[in-house]
C-alpha cells in the first residue's frame, strides 16, 4: 500500500503542472490562436519564479509566502511573454506556428544569459520547504488523505481549482461562449459585434498565465534548481489537450494518465514490483512519449479542433 500511495504521489506532481498547461492551450485554441509556444512560457515563468526564490532565500518562516510572490511572477512573466505571440499572431496575423516556435527558441537562451549574469552561472538554485507534511483532519482521511494531503504541495489544489475554474468560464459565461465562437465562427463572433481580435489577445493572455504558473509548478516539486528547461512539458501539454479533446474534463483525465507514465518513468525505482522486473532504464524513459505518439495516432480521426484554430482573422475579409 505504501508503494501505491508513493507512486499516486508522484503523479501528482507530474499531472499537476500538465493539467494547468494543457488548460493554458485549451483557451488559446478555444480562441482561434495555435500557441505552440507553451514550452517557453513555461521556461520564461520558471526562470521568473525561481530567480525570485534564490534571491529570496527561502527562510523558513517566509517558505509559502515566498513561493506564492513566486507563482505570481511566473504569472505575470507569463502573460508579457505570450503578448509577443498575441501580436504576432492577432494583429500582424503572422504564422501561429512560426511565431510560436519563436518564443520557444528564444527563451532558454534568454534564460541561460539572465541567469549567467546575476547568479554567475545558468543553473538556478533555490531552497525553501514548499513539501507540506499534513493538512489537519484532510490528512487523516482513509485513503484520499495520504495522497492528497499529506507530503503534498500548496500548488496541487491551485491545479484542481484552476480545472474547476476553467470549466465554468468556458461553458458558463458570456466570455466562454465568445471564446469558443472566436475559435469557431469568428466571422459571425464579428458580425454579432464582438471582438475577434479582443478575444483572441484575452485567450492568449490567459495561455500566457496558467503557462508561465505551470512552468513552476513543475519546477518546484521535482528539483532544487533551475535549467533553462522543463523537459519537453510545454509540447506534452499540447498532445494532453488534443487527447483530451479541447474539454477540460477529459483534459484532467489525460493529464492524470500521462502523469501516471512520467511519475513511473521518473520514480520506478522506489516501487519493488516494477524495480524487480530488471526492465532497462531507457525503456521507463521513453514509454510516456512512445504511448503519446500512439495516443493521438487513435484519436486523431476523432479530433474536436475549433475550426479556426491557427487560421488568421482578417476582419476585412468575408
């Protein structure tokens, strides 16, 4: 029992950061704008949160409250970076994939040079006891407890709230509704008076956010430092969203599964059963991609895409 409540755990920590950044897609593709460039606003939040945590020290007594002007910053680092696309792709109706790729080669090399230049070198160290031993009464729960609430982090229910947040505004607000009609018909979102463009830049934006908040949150429960990467997560994020059909509900359920994978890939060798079948190490490493490539080749016919996903809107043009 122990071993599966340490590997239930792991996949928290790695299914966390994938919900909240396969969520930051689903709004900018809700919207009508391919952001393909998820992995550098997850480098550029990462990069913001933990320069801020290295310099802050992490005493013990300021440990949430630090990791919380954090997350604030990786935020706000977040929603300036995707600006960059929103422009590109909004107003100069440039390629989305172009523009995209952009901000992903751009950024660990904005990184390496930021941090080379006030830490003296790329790696970001940073300390700070973030891991919470127990929630009161929610710990001693049968089962859901040691999962959930005991040696977890502050940033898990910051995902679960942001799932939950998400679900209402795209299926029960005006601006879901906009949203999804940019993404849709922006012809007819235009003709009923709405902003395409304005929707499109608050879809981006809002990418931009849960991104650049996602990048350190995969940081955090994982490493003790920062290096200008954050393994690929960015474009794993997308194949979660594509999985999971543009719906945050079967969104969740992707994340969890793929987290499952990484969180196995990552810790098998603290569960017996799986250290004992002497499987190369390679083959736990390769297995989360390996499963994704086949689960988009299944679903792919299935595909739920906005119809004007990627597709510039000309307000000119009919």
């Amino acid at each position: 029992m122990n071993a599966l409540y340490f590997l239930l755990q792991q996949t928290m920590y790695f299914s966390i950061p994938l919900l909240i950044v396969a969520l930051a897609a689903m709004f900018s593709e809700r919207s009508g704008v391919i952001n393909i460039g998820l992995e550098g606003i997850m480098i550029m939040g990462a990069f913001a949160g933990t320069i801020y945590l290295h310099f802050s020290g992490g005493e013990t007594g300021n440990t949430q409250f630090n990791l919380f002007i954090a997350m604030i910053l990786a935020i706000v680092a977040g929603i300036i970076y995707s600006a960059l696309h929103a422009f590109a792709s909004v107003n100069m109706l440039a390629d989305q994939t172009i523009s995209g790729t952009a901000l992903n080669m751009f950024a660990p090399a904005f990184s390496i040079f930021i941090a080379r230049s006030m830490v003296g070198i790329q790696q970001i160290a940073f300390t700070g006891a973030f891991r919470i031993d127990k929630v009161p009464v929610l710990g001693d729960l049968p089962f859901i407890g040691p999962i959930l609430f005991q040696n977890a982090y502050i940033t898990t229910y910051i995902g679960f709230a942001i799932l939950i947040i998400a679900s209402f505004v795209i299926y029960k607000t005006a601006f879901g509704l906009r949203l999804r009609s940019a993404g849709e018909f922006p012809q007819a979102t235009d003709a009923a008076g709405v902003s395409v463009k304005g929707i499109r830049w608050s879809g981006v934006l809002i990418s931009g956010a849960l991104g650049g908040l996602g990048g350190l949150v995969y940081i955090i429960p994982i490493s003790t430092e920062f290096n200008a990467s954050v393994a690929g997560y960015g474009f794993l994020a997308i194949a979660v969203l594509i999985f999971g059909q543009w719906k945050p509900g079967y969104i969740a359920l992707a994340a969890f599964f793929f987290g499952l994978l990484k969180a196995i890939s990552a810790a098998y060798t603290g569960i017996p059963f799986l250290a004992n079948l002497n499987i190369p190490q390679v083959v736990y490493q390769i297995m989360p991609y390996i499963i994704t490539i086949l689960a988009l080749v299944f679903t792919s016919k299935k595909s739920a895409a906005p119809s004007a996903a990627g597709v510039p809107f000309d307000k000119g043009k009919r």
